[in-house]
C-alpha cells in the first residue's frame, strides 16, 4: 500500500508541475503579443514618419477594434513632458522628452514600452508640448520647417 500511495503523489505532483508550466507559456504568449503590436504599431509610425519626409506625407492610425486583451493601444508623444494626460490616464515618459510612444492601456494602467525619437519634434494643434493619438482616429503627417505635423483627416 504504501508504494500505491508514493506513486499517486508522485504523479500529483507531476501533474501540478505541468499545469504549473503550461500556465507560465500561455501568460508569456499572452504578453508577448502585446509587445509585438505595440512594435508593429511603432514600425508602422516609422515607415509614415519616413514618408511624410521622404514622400511628401504619411498617414497613421491605430485600428478601432476592440483587443481581446481588453487592452488599447495610443500613440503617445512626451514632447517638452514626462508625463501627459489623456482621458484620465496618465502617460509616463522612460525619462526622455521628444519620444513617441506606443502606449497600452489596460485597467486604467498604462505602459508605454514601445519608443522612438524621431530628431524632430511632432507637431499636433501646434503644439509640441505632446499628445496623444487614441483608436480609430486618422492622422495625416507632413514634415514642415523641420517638424512633422499630425493633423486629423
């Protein structure tokens, strides 16, 4: 009897530790999509930065689906600020000014992991001071006296 019994919990315990593990892979996939929409969203911005210099404008937007993370993304750009304010969420810069960011929003939380300085300031309403770019919005981007301009289309 008591080699029936090691051997049940041995494979308890075999069992705890794979469900243990299948549940470690499935948190850092979830995760790790989120990081490569925010790349992709990020390259996206570069490619239309490039063609607003390059080609005479550029357009950006960011998909008006809802995600099944629950989460959304912004584009965020921390002009002369650390931090900017968008819908009662707070964005906060790495520490650097004049850096775009992709910015996911999830319960209220934001993390703005994806980041890029451009060189040049973002313009959007005239202001460089920042803004942010919410879903479902679409922005034309024009380079302009040494600045790339957002406007709404």
């Amino acid at each position: 009897m008591l080699s029936g019994e090691f051997v049940n919990l041995a494979l308890s315990a075999i069992g705890i530790i794979i469900l243990f593990l299948l549940s470690v892979a499935i948190y850092n996939a979830f995760f790790e999509s989120r990081d490569e929409t925010s790349k992709s969203y990020l390259e996206f911005l570069e490619e239309e930065i490039s063609n607003a210099r390059n080609e005479g404008g550029g357009e950006f937007f960011i998909w008006n689906i809802d995600s099944k993370e629950g989460s959304e993304y912004y584009l965020v750009y921390f002009g002369k600020r650390l931090v900017v304010s968008y819908g009662g969420i707070d964005f906060i810069s790495k520490g650097e000014k004049n850096t775009a960011c992709i910015c996911l929003v999830e319960s209220e939380a934001s993390y703005c992991n994806s980041c890029k300085s451009f060189g040049k300031p973002l313009i959007f309403d005239g202001s460089t001071d920042g803004f942010v770019i919410p879903r479902g919005d679409r922005y034309v981007i024009n380079y302009e006296g040494g600045s790339y301009a957002f406007k709404t289309v």
